[in-house]
C-alpha cells in the first residue's frame, strides 16, 4: 500500500468503565481464590467482550443461561455487571449456592429506582436492546415493567415513566422522548444512561470533528459499543466497529487521512493499542493479532 502515515486521534476517556474493571477483579479474584467454592460459573458473559469471556473460561469460570439455573446446585455463581432480576438471587439462595456479585452500581441504582416507580403506582417502560442481560434482569423485577416498543398506548397507562438502558445512545432516547411527549404530554422520563457511556459518547463525537473515518474497538455483542458506533453515524460520519486488528483489512483506508479511535467500556487497552500500532505501520501489517489470552484481563 505504501501510504503515508495516518494521524490519530484517540478520544478520552474511552475503555473500561468502573463498573468492569470491578466485574473483571472481583471475577479474577473469585478464580485465584482457594476458598471460593468450586465450580465456578458465570450467568451470561462477565462484560460483552469475547477475549475475556475466552480468557475466564481458561481459567476454568464456566459460562451458564437463565435455563441452566435451576441445576445448580453447589459452587458458586458469579452474578455479571449487566445485573439480573431478584428472582435470579431466591433460585440461588434456595439451591444453598455461593453468590459473588459483580452488579454494576448504575445498575443497582437504575433497579432501585424502576422499585421506586413501581411502589408510586407507575408502569415503567423500560427502553433497551431486547433479550440483553440488562434488560432481562430489568423486566424481571416486575411484571409492571414493560419492554419499550412503538405500539404501545400511554393513554391507557395512568402514570407511566421512560426508563432507559445504562449504555443506549442518549440522543436516540432524547428524541424518542420528546417526540412521544408531544403526543402524551403526562409521560415522565429518567434517563439512567450512565456517566461512563455519556462521557465516551461526547469523548468520541469531540475526537471525530477533524476525522475522515472513526473506528470503534469493540465486541459486536456490546450494546455499548453498537451505541458509540450510532451516535457517530447519526452526525453522518464514516464510522465502523472493529474487534480488534483483523477487521482492519476489511476497511478500505485509501484516501484516509485523519482516524479517531474510540472503544467500549469493555474493551481491553491491549486490543486498541494494537490497533494503533497495525495503523502505524499498515504496510508491513499481516492483520493478525499476537495478543496472549491472558493479556485481555490483565
Ligand atoms: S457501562 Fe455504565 S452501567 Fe455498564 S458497567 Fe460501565 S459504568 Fe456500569
């Protein structure tokens, strides 16, 4: 290709959030520790990247489902950062199995209030990626929570309230907002996008003013990721989410100059420097990652 160098531009913050570096220790923690009681199982993905779920289970932490649950019956199970439904804590408490919680506290906080609400006598209509983690463990709170979807009738609802996912893009949920507000005037909103997903947001939007291309390092399963990509792409950007350095021969880099860089709340920094680095010297890339698996959770 022999092209000149591009200019970087990496957006801060981007990378890991508070709420997974503490779900990466405490599940690291759980999977070193002798006292933690053997087998060790995770219910879903520890954070939506698939190098540190690779790098857990070669550690020997076992993933299981929702359906899985009722058969466990001893060990210990490590409860994500996504949160889970209180149901999810009796099954384990009655099955006498060891709970290690790593429930981000935006998710406790947003559980919290949607009890709240529920005890004031609202419906919650819960606005998220269906069948996420996030928003199952939301709509198993109660059956007065509703998934959000475009038939719904607020004017048969007495009191409703829009809640949102902690990692959906905040200009989509600003504009669903005030377009159903119009319409029903008494809906109330509270917006629980966390601070970490609102910073990288701005961050990545602030970085590509100058960019002609933004990349996204990311795992296509993340909601957060998927959202950094949108909220790019709504200010009509050329903007693509990669895993990691692979993906980068897909992309054509002809006429590009300027590229910011951004990544998920869980992306591993290996991954994005290592992008940098295949960047910085695209013509001798071979495109092939020579991260160790235990390099993602580090
Ligand atoms: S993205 Fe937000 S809600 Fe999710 S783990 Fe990070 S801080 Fe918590």
């Amino acid at each position: 290709m022999n092209k000149e160098k591009f200019i970087i531009t990496k957006a801060h913050p981007q990378g890991f959030c508070d709420g997974v570096v503490r779900a990466i220790k405490l599940t690291k923690d759980a999977l070193m520790s002798k006292d933690a009681k053997r087998p060790i199982y995770i219910l879903g993905s520890t954070v939506h990247n698939k190098e540190i779920s690779k790098a857990f289970a070669s550690l020997g932490l076992i993933k299981i489902s929702h359906e899985d649950l009722i058969n466990i019956k001893e060990g210990t199970v490590i409860i994500s950062a996504h949160g889970v439904a209180p149901s999810v804590y009796e099954t384990l408490k009655k099955n006498n199995v060891d709970i290690i919680d790593t429930t981000c506290k935006k998710v406790v906080a947003l559980h919290d209030l949607i009890k709240e609400k529920i005890n004031l006598g609202y419906t919650v209509i819960f606005m998220g990626k269906a069948n996420h983690e996030e928003t199952i463990g939301a709509l198993g709170i109660s059956d007065k929570v509703l998934l959000f979807d475009e038939n719904i009738d607020y004017s048969k609802i007495d009191k409703a309230i829009l809640v949102c996912q902690t990692t959906l893009c905040f200009s989509d949920v600003a504009n669903k907002f005030s377009e159903l507000k119009q319409k029903y005037p008494s809906l109330e909103l509270s917006c629980e996008i966390c601070d970490a997903t609102r910073v990288r947001q701005s961050a990545a939007l602030n970085a590509s003013k100058t960019s002609d291309l933004v990349l996204v390092v990311g795992d296509k399963e993340s909601n957060n990721a998927n959202t950094l990509v949108k909220t790019i792409k709504n200010t009509n950007k050329e903007c693509y989410l990669i895993e990691g350095v692979s993906d980068l021969k897909d992309i054509n880099l002809n006429n590009i100059k300027n590229i910011t860089i951004t990544s998920a709340a869980s992306t591993p920094k290996v991954i994005v420097n290592e992008v940098i680095d295949t960047l910085n010297n695209i013509d001798t890339a071979d495109f092939k990652t020579k991260i160790e698996l235990l390099d993602y959770i580090k």
